[in-house]
C-alpha cells in the first residue's frame, strides 16, 4: 500500500513540475535516497546517498557540483572571514569581547574547537558504477563527470558521507540557546541547481538557497528517546510512536532497542530538513480541508501555554494564505522549536519558541508564508531575495491584519518606513546585486523584506487591489512547483491588468531611483484653479490626488503615467476626473480643477499612502 501511495504522490509532483507557462521552459531533477545514522553522543553522523539526476536541460553536462553547507561551520572558512570584514556582522554569529575601553565583535566560527566545526565529507563517490574525480572548495564540491550528461537524460550518483553537527551559530546546529539539541538544516550533500543562466553553485557564506526540485525518501536512525520533526511524511509513525501513531495505536519500544529508524518521503520539494531532541512534546492541529500541521516544542512549562495559543492561529493563518495564494499543495506542515531565529525549509519551519506569543505569531506567520513563495514559489534567493523575503512579508502582513482584534488600513506601513528609512540613509544598492555582495546586512534586510514587500503593496496603488489580488493568485496557479524570475511576476501583473509595467519592474529593482513628487503651485485661473505638478525623484509613476473642498466633498483626479499605456479603475466612490497622461520627459504637468480657489481646502497626492513617495512634505497643499 505504501509503495503504490509513494508512486502516486511522486507522479502527481512530476506533473506540478511542468507547470511553468514559458515556452521552452525547463528544470533540473534530482530524487534523493538517504540513510543516515546519529550519534547522539558525539553528534557525528555517517550516511549513504544515491541520487538520480534528471539533466532537463538543452546543454551536455561535463561536471556537477554538490553544497557541502556544514564546511562553513570551520576557523578561515568564507564565511568566518566575511564575518570578520562585514561592518555589521550577525549578531547571532558574533561573541562581544571588550578589549580595553572598547567593544568589538569576535566571530563566533573563528573560536570553535575541532569538536565543536561542522564538516561533511565524502567518500566513494561514483557516477553509474564509475568513480567520479571531485575536488572540494570550502563548502562546493566540483565534479568531474565519469562520462557525459546528455540533454533528456538521467545519471545515477552514489557515495558515501560522514558529518559533524557543528555548534549552533546559524540555522543549523547542535544545542541551541533554547536547549534544542539537534537542528538538521543543510546537513547533506545536496546537487546544486543548474538552470537558464548556467550552474548557481555559490559558496555558502550566510545567505539563502536556491535547490533542485525533486523527491525524498529518507531514512533517519537515532536514539530511541528523540522526537524527530521536519520535511516529509513519516512513513513508519505506528512503529515508532512519539505521537504520529493513528489513534488508538499503542507502540511499545522494547527496552533492549536503543535506536529508531525514522522514514521520511517528501514528494517534489527542493530541501531536506529536520530536528530533534528527547524532550520534544508533540500537538497537532488540522486545517480544515488543508494539512495537518505538527508543533513540537520544549517541555518547558514558561512557554507551554504560548505554544497551545499558537496552534489555532497557524490553522487560521493557513487558511487565509490558502484563500489568499492558492492552496498548500502539501498534506502536512511542521512548526518546530530548533535554530536560531525563524528559518523556513520544505515543509516546516525551525523558529525560536521562548518569546512573547505576540513574537511566535509573528515569526510563524512568516516563515509559513515562505511555504508559499519560496517552496512553491521557488526564486533564485540569492539574485532575487526581494522575491522570496518581500513577497513572504507582505502575505505575512495581510494574515496577521486579518486575524488582528483590530485591523488597520494599511499593514504594509513598516515597510515603507523601512524602505525610506534605507533610502535616507544612502546605502541602497540595487536589487540585483546579489545577496552576498551587501556591503553591510542591514541594508540587505531591508531591500529584501521591506522593498520587496513594497513592490507588490505598491502594485496595488499601481493596478488596483482587485487586480492585484488576481494577480497573486495567476502567479501562484502559473508558476507553482518552477523556479520564477522577476519577469514573471511582471507578466502575470500585465496579463491580469492589461497595464504595461517593464518600466515599473526596471526602475524598483535595477536602479535606486526614488519616487518623489510635489505640488508645486496653485493658482487662480478665471473662474477654476490650475494646479502644477512636478517630478523631483528620477521614478515616474501614475498619480491618484483628492481635492477637498470648503464645503467638505471631495473629488479625485487620476494622472495617468505614460509608460503605462493604461488606466487604474476608479479605487473610491469618489467623481473621478481622467487627465492627460503625463509623459516622464517633461519635469511639470498642468490640470486644472473647475472650482475657484478659494472653495479648496486641500489638494492630496496619494492619500493611501500606497506610493512610495520618499518625500511626502510637498504632496499636500493647505490652504
């Protein structure tokens, strides 16, 4: 029975896998089988792993390359010396020493002992039964293939490999500030992508992923006593118990059997990932016609009763991102104590569980949404971070305002303030810089999470909300199961709106440009008012303004933005008045409003708020 619910949840996921609409469009594949055993005592592991790679692609392949992630983990290593050189090293990475009067920041890898690294070695590696030359670069392997990969065809690679669980400091690790003890993120020799623009096989120095999508089945031998979670569907739960048993099921271990093998199958997904530890409790909660979501926490009566809280509003919150996305396309979700922070991987997320609720909501409702826009959704997060982080904190926004006692108008606000904040300060680099390359973190956070998301709020301003909410959804139902590029959200925007937005996807991602519009003058006319118009940033945008009069109504006029070559539908219940386009060449723009002067007592550009006009000093006029 099991064997024929494997074969149809792995063909199911190959037919998601041709989803992408782009003619011509193509995906590697790799299917992962895995058998790894834990010592607890040491926190060493020793596993095997067969993969078969599915080379999608036009080209012939002459070599491959494998993540070893762990290798980070070491004294000299990448990302030990970025650490070092960054002016704004991860907290999380950095011990404060204080050297005379001063305080710097140590790199925490620098000071670890050979029992404390993380590594990943490989031995035997063998491209159908033939060994394979390979050469280790800090956390790359480089793959010499035995013979050649043709296009259409498939290679089966073996080999064997041993790890250490080097001390937590990021994402993964042993014995994090929590206590948790077994944190299992980029622990295994994993295929590296190769895609349209060639092998994305970037050394791990801090940033996010980019993966192969393809199928798991793992097979994980540990202590009796530890409570596993993660990626997959535990294929053996009446055997081992902890919890996952069907109801009614009693499993008894006997007490001569130290060790489980827990099974795992993850159908179609582009990570692997685990935790454990002994004192693990284990609740479920169900989605109604959705998943079944796991939560697994310490024992720790201080956080107990935040972790049941939590429980109903991840249920909640599935169900708005399923509503509001498209539906979870998994039959299971696990939230889990482990790392250091909130962390999202396939299926499941490892979030720190000690905070306020406030603090746990938060960081669930994120990492879940990247269930959607990174795991289904699956961009190249180094190139296009703002894809994944910006998109992830505007679904993370809407669902905490919808289940909020108190809704607010625009729950994107933060971001804008963060963005501007990042435009002030003069350190914006473009989107397209690569997420490694930041000359400092924060500024890379920012573009990430607060730019990004106000990309898409922003296209609501742009297109409307109607159209925007049509939009996340095509995009979702399009591209689901792909890896997108920023040209695809754009054309799904211009298929669902009709409005042409190159100019809009160029300008917020490629430049630092910035939007800034003014009033400029306000003067009689005869019997009606000319208002003048200038654009002082170098972004041109459309403009939505509301005169309010002496009387108390109001009236909208909508300038049209050239570039467009299309009209936003009306977004109030306002009389709207259609101008002119406004052509980006011409500095100032004229309309006129049919009322004298002196019956106006306000002119507004944007009253939403949803433009990001850095300067919003001179986009009011008071009389």
């Amino acid at each position: 029975m099991k064997k024929y619910l494997l074969l149809s949840l792995f063909v199911t996921s190959g037919v998601f896998a041709q989803n992408n609409p782009n003619p011509g469009y193509w995906q590697q594949h790799a299917d992962y089988k895995m058998e790894v055993s834990m010592d607890v005592k040491t926190y060493q592991y020793k596993g095997k792993q067969t993969l078969v790679y599915t080379n999608n692609s036009p080209d012939t392949l002459r070599r491959v390359y494998y993540h070893l992630f762990n290798n980070a983990f070491q004294p000299n290593s990448a990302m030990d010396a970025r650490l070092k050189s960054i002016k704004d090293p991860d907290g999380r990475m950095v011990n404060k020493v204080k050297v005379g009067d001063k305080e710097i920041k140590e790199s925490r890898i620098a000071a670890l002992k050979p029992n404390e690294i993380g590594y990943l070695k490989i031995n035997n590696l063998k491209q159908d039964g033939m060994n394979a030359n390979n050469k280790v670069v800090g956390t790359i392997m480089e793959v010499d293939l035995a013979k050649p990969l043709l296009p259409h065809a498939s290679t089966t690679f073996t080999l064997d490999f041993n790890g250490q669980v080097p001390v937590q400091i990021r994402r993964s690790g042993r014995n994090n500030k929590e206590g948790v003890e077994l944190s299992m993120a980029q622990w295994y020799p994993k295929m590296a992508e190769y895609d349209f623009e060639g092998w994305q096989a970037d050394p791990y120095i801090g940033r996010e992923f980019h993966g192969v999508w393809g199928n798991f089945d793992v097979k994980i031998t540990i202590n009796k006593d530890y409570v596993l979670g993660g990626t997959g569907y535990l294929q053996n739960k009446n055997e081992i118990g902890h919890g996952y048993q069907d109801n009614g099921v009693v499993v008894t271990i006997p007490k001569k059997q130290k060790n489980l093998t827990w099974h795992f199958i993850a159908p179609n997904v582009h990570d692997f990932t685990w935790a454990a530890d002994k004192n693990y409790l284990h609740d479920i909660a169900q989605v109604p016609g959705g998943a079944t979501i796991h939560f697994l926490y310490k024992n720790n009566p201080k956080i107990i009763d935040n972790w049941k809280k939590l429980q109903p509003a991840t249920v909640k919150l599935m169900e708005i991102y399923n509503s509001t996305v498209g539906k979870y396309p998994y039959d299971q979700y696990s939230v889990i104590q482990g790392g250091d922070g909130g962390m999202e991987y396939a299926m499941c997320t490892l979030i720190l569980g000690e905070g306020t609720f406030e603090g746990l909501v938060g960081v669930t409702a994120h990492e879940m949404a990247h269930s959607w826009f990174q795991h289904v959704l699956a961009s190249n997060e180094a190139k296009n971070s703002w894809m994944d982080e910006g998109f992830t904190t505007w679904l993370e926004n809407y669902g905490l305002n919808e289940i909020a006692d108190k809704k607010v108008d625009n729950p994107q606000e933060d971001s804008y303030k963060g963005y501007y904040y990042l435009v002030k300060s003069g350190k914006e680099q473009p989107q397209t810089t690569h997420a490694d390359r930041y000359d400092e973190n924060r500024p890379y956070s920012i573009q990430a999470y607060s730019k990004g998301n106000v990309f898409l709020s922003q296209l609501e301003y742009l297109i409307g909300k109607e159209n925007l909410m049509k939009t996340i959804k095509r995009y979702y139902s399009e591209y689901k199961m792909t890896h997108p590029t920023p040209n695809d959200i754009k054309h799904v925007t211009e298929k669902v709106s009709g409005a042409n937005l190159d100019w809009y996807l160029m300008e917020w991602t490629k430049t630092t440009n910035t939007i800034d519009y003014g009033i400029k003058s306000v003067e009689e006319n005869k019997k009606n008012t000319k208002v003048t118009l200038e654009r002082l940033g170098r972004m041109p945008m459309p403009l939505d303004i509301v005169v309010t009069y002496q009387d108390g109504t109001q009236e909208s006029f909508y300038v049209p933005q050239t570039l467009m070559r299309w009209n936003k539908p009306n977004q109030t219940s306002l009389k709207r008045t259609v101008t002119e386009g406004w052509d980006w060449a011409y500095p100032t723009f004229e309309f006129t409003i049919n009322k004298e002067k002196a019956n106006i007592k306000s002119i507004v550009i944007d009253p939403s708020g949803l433009m990001a006009d850095f300067d919003k000093v001179n986009n009011v006029y008071n009389k």
